[in-house]
C-alpha cells in the first residue's frame, strides 16, 4: 500500500493545487469535498481555525478515501499534529516553520508543509524533514521573490505559493521554478454549499494540471 507520502506525491503530481476551505462546517464539508474532486482539485486543507475543523476532516478524510488527500492547515502545536492523525488527516499545514511540528509529523508518517518566507527558515524547515515548502504570504512574494529563494535551495525542493493567490497567478508566476499554488478565498466561502462556481473550479484545475507550474516542478 502506497505510504501518506506517495499518495500525496502522486495527488500533486495529477493536480498541483490545494484547496484551502478556510471557515467551513462540517455539515457544509462532504458536498464541498465531493465538488472539488468532481472538478479534479483533490488536495484539500481545511484550517484549523474553522468551526469544528477536526469534525470536518474527519468526514472529508472517509469520503474521500482514496480520492483525495486530506489534511489541516494553521497547524501550530504537536497535539494538533496528532489529532488530525487521528482524523485521518494525513497533511499538516502550518503558517510558520515550527521544527517540533514538522518533525512530530514527520514521526508519524503525514506530509510536511510548513509556512516559510526566508532562506533561513526554509533551510530550517527542511533540515526538520518538511516535503513541500508553503511560501506566505504570498501577496509578500513577487516571482522575483521566488527566483531568488529558489537560486539556494536543493533542487528538487518543492514549492507553492499561498496567500493572495488568484486565476492570474498562474501567467504571473508561470516563469518562476513554484511547483504548485494554494487557493482560499477565491475559491471558496464559508456558507456556501459549493465552491465559487463549477466553471471556476474547472478553470483553475485544468490551468493547474497545463500551466507552467507543472513542467517546472523539479
């Protein structure tokens, strides 16, 4: 059986794009979950400063199963680590480069995606045992920003910028060396019952699985 590493490796690799559902409930979490793999999005986080948020990747973690990968953002702590194991969760999230954290998720066999935005802190994420280096804000990031943090890290360092992302990202960044992006706001709202629209989420699917992001990936 494939390992949470080679699940997500293979989930990115078909679609290098995370849905962030940021503030969602759990009565609001299957259909939203259902929609997004319909669309061919099936990397989904859901923050932990929604309501409820353990219930809801629990849900999304049995739905999906086999589907799509499922785990928690705005991971600060390494209880919080363990309760999303628990859930079934097997990605954690962070806005910071907390080593206690990536190296506990490490421990346990889930997927390392801390928040970064220097050379010293993705340097220390990835001595920790991080998989993908999350760039946030990444409204702070231009694609120079990016070109030059990417100049000094291994080469098969993987990247996705998160923060302020939006359908345009993809042409402004397209000649950068990011591996993916990670999308909140612009595509999904709490209290609506699906993400922003069919149209959108195939849109920035397909413009995933084509851009230029993905022939960049190292």
């Amino acid at each position: 059986m494939p390992t949470h590493h080679e699940q997500f490796d293979a989930a990115f690799a078909a679609c290098p794009l995370i849905a962030i559902l940021r503030g969602i409930k759990p009565d609001e979490a299957e259909a939203i979950g259902e929609a997004l793999v319909h669309a061919g999005i099936n990397i989904i986080e859901v923050p932990l400063n929604s309501p409820d948020p353990f219930e809801s990747i629990a849900r999304l973690a049995k739905l999906l199963a086999g589907r799509a990968i499922v785990g928690a953002g705005t991971v600060l702590r390494r209880s919080e680590v363990d309760r999303v194991a628990d859930c079934g969760g097997t990605l954690i999230v962070s806005p910071n480069a907390n080593t206690d954290v990536i190296a506990h998720t490490k421990f346990l066999g889930l997927v390392s995606a801390p928040g970064v935005l220097t050379p010293t802190e993705a340097f220390s994420a990835l001595d920790s045992g991080a998989n993908i280096l999350k760039l946030f804000p990444g409204e702070l990031m231009p694609p120079a920003g990016v070109k030059a943090i990417s100049a000094v890290l291994p080469r098969e360092t993987r990247m996705v910028l998160v923060g302020g992302v939006t359908e345009t990202s993809f042409s402004a960044y397209c000649d950068t060396p990011l591996a993916g992006f990670g999308f909140g706001s612009s595509l999904f709202k709490p209290g609506k019952r699906r993400p922003k629209s069919r149209q959108r989420r195939k849109a920035l699917s397909k413009r995933g699985k084509t851009s230029q992001v993905t022939r960049l990936r190292l």
